[in-house]
C-alpha cells in the first residue's frame, strides 16, 4: 500500500518534470520568434538600403552641344552629366542609354571607350572633374561630386538621314539602379559648317 507522503512525492515530481517542460517549448518558441525576427529584421533592412537607391540614384544634365560636320548634318552629341545630389555611385558600364533620332527607330546604347554609336556605343569623351582619382578606363563609375562629358558619335552616313536641322532628339539614361533621365533637344534650323552649337539649356 502507497503511502500518502509518498503520492505527494510523485504528484510533486510530475509537476516538476511538466513545468521544466513547459519551459523548454517556451525557451524553443522563443528562440523561433527572435530568430525569424532577425531574419525579417535583416531582410527589411536589405529592402530599405535597395529602394533607397533606387529612389535617390539619379543624374543630372548639366549642358548638351553638338557638332556639325556640314551645314545639313550634325555627327556628334555631347551631353555633360554629373550624379544628382545624394546620389549613389553610377556604373556607366551598366548604364543604357535610350536614344530616339528624328525619322528613325529606338536605339539602345552601351558605353564601350572605344566603340560608336554605329556598332551601339556611346563614350565619354571627358572627364571634366573628378572627386578621387583612379583609373576610369577601366572602372568608368561617375560619382556625386564628378563631371563627365558623354558622346553619342553619328557616323557620316546616319547623320545626313537622321540629325537633320530642327529635328528632334530623345535621350534616356537608365542607370542600373535608380530613375531614368530624360532629355528632349531639338537641332538648330540652321547648321553652320564644322562648328560646334548648344543643344541645351
């Protein structure tokens, strides 16, 4: 026969044994919650940091000229950029740009040193100012501070069909972050011969 001291003991023990259960599952959801909390924390964190730049990664057109090769043709167009204020860093060699021609189809460029419009390149023909120095042929990356002159090179035989006197012109810089840039220009009525002429502002 069980003595009464006895039960209690056992009851006792049992109690014990579900409490210290009790908290082990709460230690374990615990550490489940903090841990898919600093998992979500990280993970809002790392989307905060990339709209970010997308929102403030942008440039800003500071003048754009072109050159005439004739009085009925221009060949080049320069187009001098610097990031927008706060921006991120732009990569130019991951920067496309978008450039509509008067009586011509949408063409897409990519920046190549050393190639032209004609095999879908544009190039920076200068670096005007520079906040650090290194070398930007082989990492062409415009920061905030920089300026950078870009040309769009027309080859002889697409400038006589398609940058014409009072012809419109439609630039889009897309980075490969950030907003795109807009720049709408129109050539002179008039083209005096190998000259160069102000395109905007």
């Amino acid at each position: 026969m069980t003595s009464h001291k006895n039960t209690e003991a056992q009851s006792g023990v049992g109690t014990l044994i579900i409490f210290i259960a009790i908290i082990l599952v709460a230690a374990m959801v615990a550490s489940i919650v903090m841990s898919t909390n600093i998992m979500m924390s990280k993970d809002v964190e790392s989307k905060a940091r990339s709209a970010g730049e997308d929102i403030g990664t942008s440039l800003s057109i500071t003048s754009a000229s072109g050159h005439t090769s004739s009085t009925t043709g221009m060949d080049d167009i320069y187009v001098v950029v610097k990031p927008a204020s706060g921006s991120a860093p732009i990569d130019l060699d991951m920067m496309v740009l978008q450039l509509t021609l008067a009586g011509s189809i949408t063409h897409y460029l990519t920046y190549n040193q050393t190639s032209s419009f004609e095999a879908g390149h544009y190039s920076a023909s200068e670096w005007i100012r520079t906040r650090r120095v290194f070398d930007r042929t082989t990492n062409p990356i415009i920061e905030e501070g920089d300026l950078v002159e870009l040309r769009v090179a027309i080859t002889s035989s697409e400038n006589m069909l398609k940058l014409p006197p009072n012809a419109e012109i439609v630039m889009l810089f897309m980075p490969e972050n950030g907003m795109p840039k807009q720049l709408k220009l129109r050539t002179p009525t008039l083209y005096p011969a190998d000259s160069y002429v102000v395109l905007y502002p």
